[in-house]
C-alpha cells in the first residue's frame, strides 16, 4: 500500500517532539515508512524537528533520507551536523550521492568530511568523482559496481562478487575487463550460476555492451540508455577503462530536473526556482521576461500608432487587434514546442531541417487557411464590411504562416548557438509574434484600403 501524507500524521509527529517519550512514540509511527517518503516528511516540518527525528533514526536510514533531500532542505539541516558526524552519513550513500552532498557544502567542510571518512575506498571513490561536471557522465557515475577479470574461473568470479557486493545495493551487471581494466563486456548471472566452476568468464561472457565515456553530457546518456533500454550503464575514459557505472535513477533525475527548467524558461522564468525560495529570488527569476513582455507591449502601442490613419478610417479593425495577436502567439507557442521537444528527444534533429521545415510548413498552411476561413465566414454572416473581412482574413493567413516559420526556426538557431532552446517557446517568441502580427495585419490593411 502506497504511503500517503496527511496532516494527522504531521501533526501526531510535532506532538511526540513534545513528550517524554518521543524516541519510542516517533519510532512507531515512522518504523514502516520507506527513506523516499520520510524525505517528504521532513519537508513539513522545521529544521529543529528534521534534525530530532534524524537523531532517532539508524545512521544509515537517516543518510539515505538526507540523500533523497532537495539541496536547500538538506543543507539547512546538515548545518546542524559535524563534519564527522556528515561523514558517518556519507558512509551509507552511494558515491556518486555523496559528491552531489559533498558539492552542496563549503570546500573547508567538505574537505573535512572526506578526511572522517573511515572507508579508504569511498574517500578514493569521492575524490575522484569531484574532478568531473555534475551533468556529465562522470558527475553522474557511481563507482560501486561489479567487475570481474576475463581470466578468472567461475569459481574465483563468485568469490570476488561476494567481497565487491558488500559496497553495491543492486546487481543489475557483471562487468568483464582484462588485466588493464578495459571494459571488454558483460556478463549476464544466469550464464555464472549455470556455467561449470572451472570455466573461465572467457568463455561466456558477452562482449558486445554499450557503453558512454565519462566526458559525455548527462543529455547523451539519457538518449543512449532510452534507446537501448537500459538499467544500467558502464561509463569508461578514452582508452576504454571502466571508471563507473550510472543508473537509472540517476538518469531519471536528471531528465526530471532538465524538464523541470525547460518548463520554467518556457513560461519566462529566468533561473531555476523553488517555490520555498525567498521572495526575492522567486521575483528576480520572473522579472526579466515580464520586462521583456512589457517593452514588447510598448512597441506594440507605438506600432499601432504608425496606423493611426487606417484605424481612422475603419474603427473596426482595432476590435481585430486581439484575434491576430492571439492567434500568432499560440501558433509560435505551438512550433517552438514540437521543436524543442524533437531536441529534447534527439540532438540529432538539427540534421533534419529543411524536411521537418517543410512539414511544418504544410501543417501552418492547412491551418491558415481553415483559420482564415472561418474569419471571414464569422464577417460574413455579422454582415462585416467585405474589404474588412478580407483584410482581416489574409492578414490571419499570414500571420499563421510566419508565426509558424519564427517557431520553428528560433529554436534551431538557438540550438545552434547553444542557448537553451526552451527560451523560444516563452515571452521571446510571443513578444516577437505580437509584433511581426501587428506588422503584418496593419500592412495588408494599408495595401487593400490605398489601393
């Protein structure tokens, strides 16, 4: 049964930090709840009660709630902790964990903390794991895994994964290498435990496997793990040797939070924003866009004041303003997004421009011209003049097919530019849409009304 969060719950918890016997009364009420839902918890409560109710639980349950912690949380709440004390969790954590854990805090506490830690190959595995990017491949390795020699006997081999087994929570691979620790293959558990003991893992290992180099984007190894549909994965250097592996779940993170700050730049939010952050930051990663927005309103106003004439001479065609404004934002909006979702998908997209270009062009062709029809139709029948009606419509047609044309070409320059093309399916495109819209429907009015 799946756990749910309710406020009685919370409540019956900031009561047990008040009575004589809150250790016991916690324990009960938390004994059964697994590492992932107390981090939720913890978020209802204040940084005195996270710390009580750590305190009370094993080290190694409290480490693996701190790791499932967002980065502000966690570090209000290890404030509270020694550097000894912050390595005794570290030793319950996965490496590639504990580096993001260790990043979070100042270089003075973190280097303490790696000193305390009593584990000599989790001090190693950390200090190497700090020289790489956290959105790498490197940064997202762990480099709990387990390996065996293409040389050993099966029997060796299931005494060697006995001994490695104790630093890694989860089997998913048996990674082969040769005596130089190149990455030659795999091998699968059912093979081990079917194979005679005195066989050698040369003899049925698997040596075809996928693997990433340990400078590639977090974004590759996503699509590589996505294409081939892997748990797992061993991340070597450039001559081949196996450094680590990444799961899953790392993987799943990262696209989380790349979604995560996609969608924010979508909607024009600058930085990347917790609703628990200070109002301050919340209003200066908003605030940019909203200028962007507003400068482009002005730009607006003063566009149509260039028209002032037309205007004049029909009233009507400023009830219209609203309509192409409108249309050629959510048709930009709509562009950008397929766009930037293709990207998102595979980054080799950009080879592919003129054929998505002209699809796109096809599709913004069918919907101007059903769009524009139905304008005029809509004028017709409210007995609208008929050179209104006509302008209206060819400027709508237009507008459609141009909209789409910056949505779908913005993201790709962008791209090319290596900026975030999330940024064209914000305020930047429909700014600019509202523009080139206003430019649009007021030309087409000044051509049929002069001539």
């Amino acid at each position: 049964m799946a756990f749910e969060l309710t406020e009685d719950l919370i409540n019956e918890l900031k009561e047990c930090f008040n009575s004589d016997d809150q250790n016991s009364r916690i324990l009960d009420l938390v004994a059964e709840i697994p590492e992932q839902d107390l981090s939720v918890i913890l978020y209802e409560l204040d940084t005195d009660e996270s710390v009580a109710l750590l305190d009370i639980l094993s080290t190694e349950k409290s480490a693996l709630v701190i790791s499932e912690l967002d980065t502000d949380i966690r570090l209000k709440i290890l404030k509270n902790y020694t550097p000894e004390k912050i390595a005794g969790f570290i030793e319950y954590i996965d490496s590639d964990d504990a580096v993001d854990i260790i990043n979070e805090l100042s270089i003075k506490t973190g280097e303490e903390v790696i000193a305390f830690i009593k584990n000599p190959e989790k001090a190693d595995h950390i200090i190497d794991l700090l020289h790489y990017d956290e959105d790498c491949a490197g940064g997202l390795m762990a480099k709990e895994l387990i390996k065996a020699n293409l040389n050993w006997t099966i029997d060796r081999c299931i005494e060697e994964i006995r001994a490695q087994s104790k630093n890694v929570d989860k089997i998913f691979s048996i990674y082969v290498v040769d005596d130089n620790m190149r990455l030659l293959g795999i091998l699968s558990l059912k093979k081990l435990l079917l194979a005679d003991e005195n066989s050698l893992i040369a003899d049925i290992y698997e040596p075809s496997i996928e693997s990433i180099e340990s400078y590639k984007s977090g974004t590759e190894v996503a699509e590589l793990m996505q294409k081939y549909d892997l748990e797992t994965i061993p991340v070597v250097n450039v001559q081949g040797k196996l450094l680590g592996r990444i799961t899953i779940d790392d993987v799943i993170d990262l696209i989380t939070e790349q979604a995560d700050l996609e969608r924010q730049m979508m909607s024009g939010i600058s930085n990347d924003a917790e609703e628990d952050d200070s109002v301050w930051l919340l209003s200066k990663s908003r605030l940019p866009w909203l200028i962007v927005g507003m400068l482009g309103g002005i730009l607006g106003a003063q566009f149509i004041g260039l028209f002032e004439n037309v205007i004049h001479q029909v009233t009507a065609m400023a009830f219209f303003i609203p309509l192409i404004t409108a249309t050629g934002g959510n048709v930009g909006i709509q562009s950008s997004s397929m766009i930037v979702q293709s990207l998102a998908r595979d980054s080799s997209y950009v080879g592919m421009e003129f054929d998505r270009f002209l699809k796109g062009f096809v599709v913004s062709l069918i919907n101007g011209l059903a769009l524009a029809s139905l304008v005029f139709l809509f004028n017709f029948v409210l007995k609208q003049e008929i050179n209104l009606a006509i302008t209206v419509s060819i400027a709508l047609f237009c507008v459609v097919l141009v909209s789409s044309f910056m949505g779908t070409i913005t993201p790709l320059i962008l791209y090319r530019f290596g900026v975030n093309p999330a940024l064209a399916s914000g305020p930047f495109i429909t700014t600019a849409n509202d523009l080139l819209g206003l430019g649009i429907y007021f030309s087409v009015a000044h051509l049929l009304y002069t001539f």
